[in-house]
C-alpha cells in the first residue's frame, strides 16, 4: 500500500516543482523585460530623445507574456516628429524573446516639425520585430481598415490592408528588402498631373530594395534623409504592380533623392492600353498646354493602333517626364 501511495504522490510532486519553477521564471523573465523598457527609455532620454512610459501593467502568465504600455511617446534626439499613443500593447515569446509584437489600441498622433500632425487609427495595427543575436531579422507591419488623417489638410487616407515586411537581403551586405502590399486605397486627394486617375487604388504591391540601407541610422539633424542621400542611397524597384484607374501594370525601376530633395529615378511600365493613360493625364488641369497636346497625341496614336507600349517614366534636375515630355516641375518632398 505504502509503495502504491509513492507511486501517486511522485508525479504530483514532479508537478508542483514544475509549476513553481515555471512561474518564477515567468515572473523573472517579466521582471527583466520591464526593467528592460524602462532603461531603454531612460537610454533614449539621457542621448536627446523624447521619450515617455507611463503605467505598465503585465498580462499573460502562463504561456504568453503582454505588458500593456500606458501613455507613450517617442521623439528623435535630432527631433523632426515625435508619435505618441494612449496604449500600446508589447507582447513577448516566453520560448524566444528576441521576437517581439507592438499592438496599438489607440490611435497614434505622429507630430512633424512645423506643427502638422498625422491620426493613424485602425481596427487592427501591429507590428513585429524578430532579431537573430541582435541584429535585425525581420520586422513588418499589419494594418486593417487603416486610416491616417490630418487634420489641417482635406481629405482622409483609407485602406482596406497593409502589409508591410523588411528584412535584410542576403544578396548584398546593407541593403535590406521591403516587401509592401497594399489592398483598396483611397487617396486623401487628387494626385497632381494624374487627377484623371482618380482617388482609389484597387491595388499597389512592391518588391523593393534598399541600397546603402545602413546609413538610414546615422543622425541627420533638419535633415533626416542626408546621409542616406549622400551616401548614393536609392531605392530598386525591383517589381512594382499598381491597379490605378486606368493604369493597369507591373513594372521596375529605381527612386531616390537628389541634392535639392527632389525626386529622381526611372519607372518603366508595361501597359496594354496606354491610349486611356494617356488620355487621362492629358486631360488633368495642371498640364500645361504643349505638354496637353503632346500627351493628346499619343493617347490618339495608341487608340488608333491597339499597340501597347513600355511606358517610360522619369525624374530628374526637377522635372517629371513621360516618354520625353515634360509634365511637370518637381518641389522638393520635404
């Protein structure tokens, strides 16, 4: 009887130590983490920065492990725009915490220099962020019903889905893969020289590559793109799909920024029916009249011949051009 009656009680003592250890070292890993955010923002703060946690509270014990973040904000020592929320939710992979994921349950206010402020808001926004001894692994961001307003200028940005992935490319040292997939957009506002397009975009999907990726980090204090920029950095468009009213195409190319700010870099669209596109821009109330009857032009060539054409789309010294002609001059992005 006495043997049978061990037999019992082993298994339940094996349980009991299990459980007890197990919640210590949720309880310690949480302690740690927590102790991890704030000397981060206390990091952040003694380099410049603006940054605030207030209330933290700790949820999940005892598979998951979610702090709920109170009141932040964050601003670069360098300043240029500071987001803050009301809470965000932090969650931690108890078996791998280098894998982290954000969850907003507040709208966030991204506040830019000069005043202008910006209302993300979405039934869903997160992000998360996967590091592999410590350096960057992957990192994205989902957002559902996404929305971003602001509100000193008319209109609001709506989306249906974004997805958004970075990871670094094993093709080349510094240079980073951006994956982007956005699904039923709605622009704030007409975009100029395209107002024939209209406002709503069934769909745009990017392949894209960072170069000089590195150089994003560096501090560029009033200009936050400088050292990017002079180190030849640019941005390889390496498949580009967008369902645009009458644009309907999957391209390649390559985007950057030149001395002044301004846009630069080269698109070249495959297009079945070029003559509607042509036809649209051509018809937009910012074209001025000789570049009006040279886009007139084509668009009745195209109509005419059913040919289809790689549309040829470029920026450079300050100008915009499509297959040669001049559409528009180009204002600096920031």
């Amino acid at each position: 009887m006495k043997r049978n009656w061990l037999w019992l009680a082993v298994p339940w003592a094996v349980f009991i130590v299990l459980a007890i250890g197990w919640i210590a070292y949720w309880n310690f890993v949480a302690n740690a983490a927590e102790q991890r955010i704030r000397a981060i923002v206390a990091e952040q703060q003694a380099e410049g920065a603006s940054a605030h946690v207030g209330r933290i509270v700790r949820h999940g014990f005892p598979v998951m492990l979610r702090f709920e973040l109170h009141d932040l904000a964050y601003g670069p020592a360098g300043g240029g725009w500071e987001a803050s929320t009301a809470r965000g939710d932090l969650h931690l992979n108890m078996l791998n915490p280098q894998h982290a994921t954000f969850e907003a349950k507040a709208p966030i206010a991204f506040a830019r220099a000069g005043g202008d402020v910006t209302n993300i808001a979405g039934d869903a926004l997160i992000a998360t962020l996967r590091m592999n001894g410590g350096r960057l692994a992957t990192a994205g961001i989902e957002a559902d019903n996404l929305t971003l307003d602001d509100p000193a200028k008319d209109g609001v940005l709506r989306a249906r889905k974004i997805v958004l992935n970075v990871r670094p490319d094993p093709r080349a040292a510094g240079e980073y893969q951006v994956a982007f997939d956005a699904q039923a957009l709605q622009l704030p506002r007409p975009v100029r020289s395209f107002e024939a397009f209209g406002q709503d975009v069934s769909a745009a999907r990017a392949a894209i590559v960072v170069e000089q990726a590195e150089a994003l980090t560096r501090p560029s204090p009033g200009d936050p793109l400088a050292a990017w920029r002079e180190a030849g950095g640019r941005l390889r468009f390496e498949a580009l799909e967008l369902h645009w009213g009458p644009l309907q195409t999957t391209g390649a190319g390559w985007g950057g920024l030149d001395d002044q700010r301004r846009l630069q870099g080269a698109l070249e669209l495959p297009i079945e029916r070029p003559g509607p596109v042509f036809g649209a821009i051509a018809n937009g109330p910012n074209v001025d009249r000789d570049a009006r009857r040279a886009l007139g032009l084509l668009a009745a060539a195209f109509a005419l011949s059913g040919d289809d054409i790689d549309l040829d789309i470029d920026a450079g010294n300050g100008v915009l051009r499509l297959e040669g002609v001049t559409v528009r001059t180009l204002p600096p992005v920031y």
